[in-house]
C-alpha cells in the first residue's frame, strides 16, 4: 500500500514526530492547576472516558508548527463539516468493542480453558466482523464529506481506507465472513443420546446432532432431572460454549460428555479456523489506534459549537515561527468562564455579557505589569492568555475573532493561594522555591504568567522581591504578564527598560476601570464602574475594595448596624 499503517493519525503527520514528543510534559501540575486544566479537560471531553489521554496531549505542548498546522487544519474540516464530527463519534462504541475483544482474546491466552482454540477462533471472528464494519463505517462517513473536505489528515485517511477497501484480501474476506457466522450460528444447541441402567441411572451419553435452533422447552426434561441441569425457566441452564469453569470438579460421565463435544465441535468448527488464517497478516490495530483521535476532534468540535452559538467567537489560529515569540490575539477571552456561562444558561446570547481583549506582545519578549482594582478582571485576563496558548498547542481552535501565535516550550505560572502548612517552609520560602523554577528551565520562548505573586510579605519587600524578580524576566525576555497589586513596581516600567537593555520591554497595563461624572469625582468609586477592559496605561490607585467590603456588610456603619439588630450589648 502506498500509505504505511503507521501514518495513519489525526494528531501526528508521521510516526517520527509521534515518538519525538512520546511522554514529555513542559507544563508542571501547579502550573495546569492555576490555569484550570481540568475543567478544559472536562470541557472537551465528549465522554470522560477521554480524560487521561486528552491531559496528556495538552501537558505535552506540542510545539512543532508544522504538527500544529496539520491539527488545526483537521479540526477546521471538523468545524466545517459539523455532520462529520456527528457521523465518526458513532464510530466509537465499535471501536470500543474491537478494542474489548482483543484484550480478552489476549487474557484468554494466559487462562486454561477446554477448548482455547475454539475460543480464539469464535474472538477471531468476531474481530474481523467488528474490523469490517469499522472500516466501511468510517470510509462511508468520509466519503460523504470528501469533497469539501481540506485537511491532509482527514484526506490521508480516506485515500488509505479507499486503498484498503479495494484490495482483494478485504473484499474476500467481507464475502467469506457471513458464511463463517452463518455456520457459528448455526450451533445453537446439541442433542444427546443417553443410556439409563436399571435404576435409571445415566450410563453412557453420546452427542448425536448440533441443532441450529437453540431448545426452548420450558418444562424440565428426564435428562435434565438425571444430569442435574437447570430447566430454561431458572437463572442457569447449562454452561456457555466459552465460558471458562475454575475449580470444579467433573464426573466421569461429564468429562465424556465434554470430550465428545470437543470432537463434535472441531469438525465444524477448525475449517473456520484454517480459512481464518489467510486474514491473520491484517492489521487491525489502526483502527483502535483512531479512537481517541476521532474522540478528542469530536469533544473539541462540540466545544466550539457551544460557544458559537452562545455568541462567542473562535478562531483558526495562525501558526507563527516559534523565534518570533509572537502573540497576538484579538477579543481574547477565558474559555473556562465562559464556558461556564453557557452551561448554565444553554441559550442566552453572551456576545455583550463576555468581554474581549485584544492582547498583542508584539515580537519582542513583553513583559505586562497589570494593575487595577479588586474583581477588575486581572486574573481572567492572565488566564485566558494561558488557555488560548494551551489550545492553540493542542490543535484547537482559540478564543476570539483572530489570532497569530508562536509556540512556547514551556509555560509557568505561579497564581498566589492560599497559606498552607508547610512544615519546612513558610509561604514566602514556598513561592520563592516555585518561581526559581522559572530561571532554571525558562527561556525567550517561553509563557511566563504571574498572578499576585510575592504578596506574602511586607508590602516594602514585597516590591524589592518583584522588582528584582521582574528584572530578571526582562533578561530572559519571554512573553509574560505579572498581575499585581504593588503599583510601585507598575510606575517604575520606564526606569527599569532603561536601566536594562535587551528584546523585552516592561510595558504598564491597566485592568480598566470607566470614570464618568465631574472631573472633581474623578476618585470616586460612585462614579466608576469595571470593564474589564485592559490596556496599555500607568497604574491607576482606584480599588474596589470599599465596594467589596460594602457587598459582605464590612463597613463599620453596617457592622454598627447588625449588632443593634442582634441587641448585641
């Protein structure tokens, strides 16, 4: 065949870049729980049977561009053809199954039975019958979609099942497999002869005919009541051709019986199993192989169309160089957020209540100093920037309206939680132990986000230790964001690009906040409002924390208030 089993993948364009990037994780477990990866993971699932490997594929941060661009243009024909995504998932309960029967074909192997070969041959079968109606499943769905179909992946895979279906071996074997099963079913049910002594005592048993029809007479035989069988109205009837029976011992006349119809069995039976063998040189397991690539196109497909019809617009992301470090993204926002939103409310529109940023690092290594008030949006915007990498590195469409992004090597983040028993160290020594992981493996090409990071301390050290640690993301130079309270950090943007040359600049940015009213109130909390809107500007001393404690009845007068309601004396 001109197209090797081996290429056959909806994630990799050939084997080699498969197994270059094998079980490598460039995202470490504090850094995939600060960005949510688990409610992505659950996000894209189209069953949580996926999860384990779907974790794997977003830890493993593919950042081959040309790995990237043969996904993204699979999961654009996925999104085109919405029809295909639908058609392939019923695929998956099939395959499911193949899969299962292999596995047990494989423990049976290891098991004692009487009749092994026989179970191989009726597993045999019906892996082939499954094999068969993979393949003809999956070509007739593809080649309903072909025409308008884009992506290599996708074609790849329909010139190798159309090659496939064309060659004379499968083509006998879909003629020859119905006669085979014809013949299997054609063994419902045995009839035996028996000898009684005097006493009516079985003596001697021989079988005489396999029947096509299975028995069905519900009053309990003379055999029966002789042999000890159950009749076919109880819970058991007798013992399944393949079931294997472990510590029991048999009679004599039991064991006969059971040679016999080994015997009976095997001349109908191996000629089945010889013309089988002409089939064993077919590769199955690419098939079983495509399974969770079909699944996680699917999951993400679905995912895409519910945030679309809620209002909310996704993009095909261009795949720049990985040296140019470019971000550039346009009404960025959290796919975790809003996904949420759609959950719970399936058919509002959210275009106006989700707000976009646009997010652009330029290709020089920028490095955001972010600011602004209390529930301003700072977080969410630090980790939209992380998820829309994440997905973009997976293969998946991004959030937004366009989107050109490099691929990282690794992301770090270091969201600020809270303090836990450490009985080695405190908080601070904690974070400071998590952030050195930064200038140990972080390099231009990286994603660094930064969340309140350093606020265990004295606000004065606090500073010291951010500017310091701030200055040296400058000399790394990556893509970053530093989210943060300490707005002295924010004013000293200018002074401390000059104090250090290099690609990365610290530029201000600002979590917005819309004043209106007269320029004297300009201060006033009253008179302004989040829009979460951020943007490049100095750092603004405007904090929402008296509206916040206002919210939870903190201010004195209404703590005033609720102990007169309580007659607190």
């Amino acid at each position: 065949m001109r197209i090797a089993m081996e290429e056959i993948s909806l994630l990799w364009p050939s084997a080699d870049e498969r197994n270059a990037y094998g079980d490598e994780v460039r995202i470490a477990e504090r850094s995939a729980a600060d960005l949510g990866l688990e409610a992505v993971v659950r996000a894209l699932c189209i069953e949580l049977r996926y999860a384990p490997q779907t974790t794997k594929l977003l830890l493993n941060l593919c950042d081959n561009a040309e790995v990237l661009r043969f996904r993204l243009d699979v999961m654009e024909d996925f999104v085109d053809h919405p029809g295909l995504s639908d058609d392939l998932h019923t695929l998956l309960p099939m395959i499911r199954k193949l899969d299962s029967f292999k596995d047990r074909r494989a423990l049976a192997a290891e098991t004692k039975s009487p009749w092994p070969k026989l179970r191989n041959i009726a597993w045999q079968l019906e892996i082939l019958e499954l094999y068969l109606q993979c393949v003809n499943t999956m070509k007739s769905a593809l080649s309903r979609h072909v025409p308008g179909l884009k992506s290599e992946g996708l074609l790849r895979l329909h010139r190798f099942l159309t090659e496939l279906t064309g060659q004379e071996a499968y083509r006998s074997l879909e003629r020859e497999l119905p006669e085979f099963r014809e013949k299997i079913n054609g063994m419902s049910s045995v009839t035996i002869g028996i000898n009684l002594d005097p006493e009516l005592n079985a003596q001697e048993a021989v079988f005489l005919t396999v029947e096509p029809k299975p028995f069905k007479d519900k009053k309990r035989s003379i055999v029966s009541s002789l042999l000890g069988l159950k009749s076919v109205a109880e819970d058991f009837e007798g013992v399944p051709l393949f079931q294997n029976i472990m510590g029991v011992d048999t009679s004599p006349l039991t064991s006969a019986l059971f040679k016999c119809l080994d015997e009976v069995l095997r001349a109908t039976i191996e000629p089945i199993g010889k013309a089988l063998q002409r089939y064993i040189h077919l590769y199955t397991d690419f098939v079983t192989e495509l399974e969770f690539d079909i699944a996680f196109y699917a999951g993400a497909e679905r995912l895409l169309r519910l945030l679309t019809a809620a209002g909310l617009p996704v993009c095909k992301p261009a795949i720049a160089p990985r040296e140019e470090r470019r971000y550039e993204v346009k009404h960025l926002y959290d796919v975790i957020l809003s996904h949420g939103y759609v959950r719970k409310l399936p058919d509002a529109d959210l275009s106006r209540a989700i707000i976009g940023n646009d997010v652009d690092f330029g290709t020089g290594g920028k490095l955001f100093i972010l600011t602004g008030p209390n529930q301003g949006g700072k977080t969410t915007y630090t980790r939209a920037i992380g998820l829309a990498q994440l997905l973009c590195q997976a293969g998946i469409f991004v959030p937004g309206t366009s989107a050109v992004i490099s691929p990282v090597e690794w992301i770090f983040t270091h969201f600020s939680e809270e303090e836990k028993p450490n009985i080695n160290n405190g908080r601070l020594a904690d974070e400071s132990q998590k952030l050195s992981e930064i200038f140990t493996k972080g390099t231009s090409c990286s994603l660094l986000l930064l969340n309140e990071s350093l606020s265990s301390t004295s606000p004065r050290d606090s500073y010291l230790l951010a500017r310091d640690l701030v200055k040296g993301m400058k000399l790394i130079g990556c893509r970053s964001v530093f989210a943060t309270h300490i707005l002295e950090l924010a004013k000293e943007v200018d002074q401390i690009n000059r104090e250090l040359p290099g690609e990365g600049e610290l530029i201000s940015m600002v979590a917005g906040v819309e004043q209106s009213g007269d320029e004297r109130e300009k201060d006033s909390l009253a008179k302004s409002k989040r829009t979460y809107k951020v943007h490049p500007a100095p750092p603004c001393d405007m904090s929402f924390a008296h509206d916040i404690a206002r919210e939870h009845g903190l201010l004195f007068d209404q703590i005033v208030a609720r102990l007169k309601e309580r007659k607190h004396p």
